[in-house]
C-alpha cells in the first residue's frame, strides 16, 4: 500500500501542477485585480483538526477581480445538508478564476485528490483572502466516490502562513492547515 501511495502522491503533485500552470494562463479577463493569491507546498493540519499530524500537499492560482457578483458561495455550501456554512460574512464577492488543488494521503488508509475550479472570490476585512467554486474530487478512496461539481471555499491568512478549506467532507467548522514547505503569496 506504501508504494501505491507513493506513486498516487507523485502523480497527483504532476496533475496539480499541470492544472495550476493552465490555470493562470487562462486568467487573462477583464476587471482590475484585486487580489492575486498564489503557492503551493505541504501543509499540516493544525492542532485539534481531526486529521492533526498528517499532511497535505497544495497548490493555488487565483487572481479576484473587481466585478461584483451575487454570493454564490455560502449559499451553495449551505445547499450540502451539512450545516450552516459561514465562512463568508457579506455579499461583496467578486468574480473570480484559477484552482485549488490539495491532495491528502494517509498511509494504509486511503488517499483523496480535490481539484477546485475557482468562480468567486473576496479580499476580507483582515487582509484574507477567501475563494470558492466548485471542486471534482476524481478519487477519494476514504469514502469509496468520487464526486463533480462539489462547492467548495477555502480562505487563505492574510500573512501567508495557511489555510482554511471547507466542503462536504469538512463541513462548516473546516479544515485549517499551516505551510510548512513552500509558500502562499497574496498581493
């Protein structure tokens, strides 16, 4: 199983990779930016998160821009029957593109991919910056699925140092990580 993992591990970072260069050439859209959120790396689930000593390997590519749009985002997520998702705390979203992409594997447990496709986004009040869409998540051997057009958000800390992504399996209190190899720029 070690050896699966290994190679599940490897071939997911190429994917994302691949995923995250297409990402930023197709950014090219009308609207001034304002805000560009980008990086990868690995990432540690944070003390107190249910999956805490295990990591996650992560890239991003997302630019916001300035072109109001109607908050898709916590309406979607609340639309799971999962809970009340707030991770959004106004109606100022703006359109946005680019992925997320994470994928997490656990050593004779199983493995899961997520491939966001990112369609709004916000500068929040503390500097964060808070992105959603829809994420596919082509394997997911926890749960046995896997699933298309899933919402997803993810808010990225105003320093750089983490993250926070919440869907389906999260629910609304989230998984927060911190980078501990690599790096996330938001300018």
């Amino acid at each position: 199983m070690r050896g699966v993992n290994r190679i599940l591990g490897c071939w997911a970072a190429v994917a994302m990779a691949g995923l995250l260069v297409v990402s930023l050439s197709e950014q090219v859209q009308a609207g001034k930016p304002l805000a560009n959120v980008s990086g990868g790396g690995t990432a540690a689930f944070d003390e107190g998160e249910e999956n805490h000593g295990f990591t996650t390997q992560f890239s991003v590519g997302a630019i916001v821009r300035d072109e109001p749009v109607d908050n898709q985002c916590d309406e979607d997520l609340d639309g799971l029957g999962v809970g009340d998702f707030t991770v959004t705390d106004g109606d100022d979203f703006m359109a946005a593109t680019g992925e997320f992409n994470c994928s997490l594997s656990i050593e004779d447990e199983g493995f899961v991919m997520i491939i966001g496709h990112v369609i709004q986004g916000r500068v929040n009040d503390d500097g964060s910056v808070t992105l959603c869409g829809l994420a596919d998540i082509p394997i997911d051997t926890f749960s046995g699925e896997s699933f298309v057009d899933c919402p997803f958000a993810v808010t990225f800390r105003a320093d750089g140092s983490g993250f926070t992504y919440y869907d389906i399996i999260t629910g609304p209190a989230g998984d927060a990580e911190t980078v501990e190899r690599g790096h996330i720029n938001l300018h």
